[in-house]
C-alpha cells in the first residue's frame, strides 16, 4: 500500500518535467526580455537535458546571453562548444572572433574570422572585422585587402576606412 502510495505522488512529479526544448524556448523568451541571467539558467538546464551533438544552437544562445553579461570568457567557451559540436557552425567562429578581438586576442580573433570567411566566403562582416584586427596588428596591408572585399561586398563603412586608411 505504501509503495502504490509513493508511486501515485511520484508520477504527476514526473509527468510536469519541462523537457529541454521547453526550456530552450522559456530560455528564449528570457534572452529576449533582457532576462540574461534566466535565460542562461534555462538554457543551461535544456543542455543538461539534452546534450545531443545536435544540441549547439543551445551552446551559442547560451553563449550570445553570457556576451549581453559582459562574460567574455564563458561566451568563448560556449561558442568552442558550438564549434567542437558542429565545426561548420559558421556563426560561432564570428561571434567568437568578436570576443577574442574585444580581448585583444588578434591572432585568435583573425583565425575565427579566416575560418567564418572560409565556411561563408561572401560575409562582409568577417572580412571587416578580420581587417580591424590586422591593422592593430599593424598590417596595414592585410587589412586594406580586407576592407576592399568587404566593401566590394557592399559593406558601406568599410568604403571609408578603405579611403581614411588605404592608400
């Protein structure tokens, strides 16, 4: 009797488990209230929930939340994450060749741009950011190449640094 008793306490626990997607989404809807710190939590739990190789977009949202909370170095290691989960993850090479650039990794950060522009060859953004850390790594001319093919991928601002800094 007590056991029937437990089991009938123990299965609506059960059956009112959020699953990871559920969790995802609720982590979600957090990131887009501004909610960071939720969002993390709940992204955090579908990922313990499921930590399926299929799972990264979870790893990068994560990742996108603890950048908007200036953690710089757990966004880097989520995106490495992303990236060991699915390395043609094009996206978490930019975002984080961002942060290594924010952290004056240049050599990092132009190594994750070089391996965005490899996956999307016809990413402005990439070739633009790549050509800022080249120029502060004073290659100048490293970085004009860049600036050029962003701007002849119709990336208006590097127009101008090509004209204030190429000549």
């Amino acid at each position: 009797m007590k056991k029937l008793l437990l089991l009938l306490l123990f299965i609506p626990l059960v059956s009112f488990g959020q699953t990871a997607e559920e969790y995802y989404q609720s982590g979600y809807d957090k990131d887009e209230a501004g909610d960071y710190k939720g969002a993390i939590a709940d992204y955090t739990k579908a990922i313990e929930l499921n930590p399926n190789p299929n799972y990264a977009d979870t790893y990068f949202s994560r990742g996108f939340a603890k950048y908007n909370l200036k953690d710089y170095n757990g966004a880097i290691a989520d995106y490495t994450k992303v990236i060991e989960l699915n390395p043609n993850y094009a996206d978490a090479y930019f975002s984080r060749g961002l942060l290594k650039f924010v952290l004056k990794d240049l050599t990092g950060a132009i190594a994750d741009f070089t391996e965005e522009i490899e996956l999307n060859p016809n990413y402005a953004d990439a070739y633009f950011s790549r050509g800022l850390s080249k120029s502060d790594l004073k290659d100048l001319t490293g970085a004009c190449a860049d600036w050029k093919k962003a701007a002849s991928l119709g990336y208006t601002n590097s127009a101008e640094w090509v004209a204030n800094q190429c000549n």
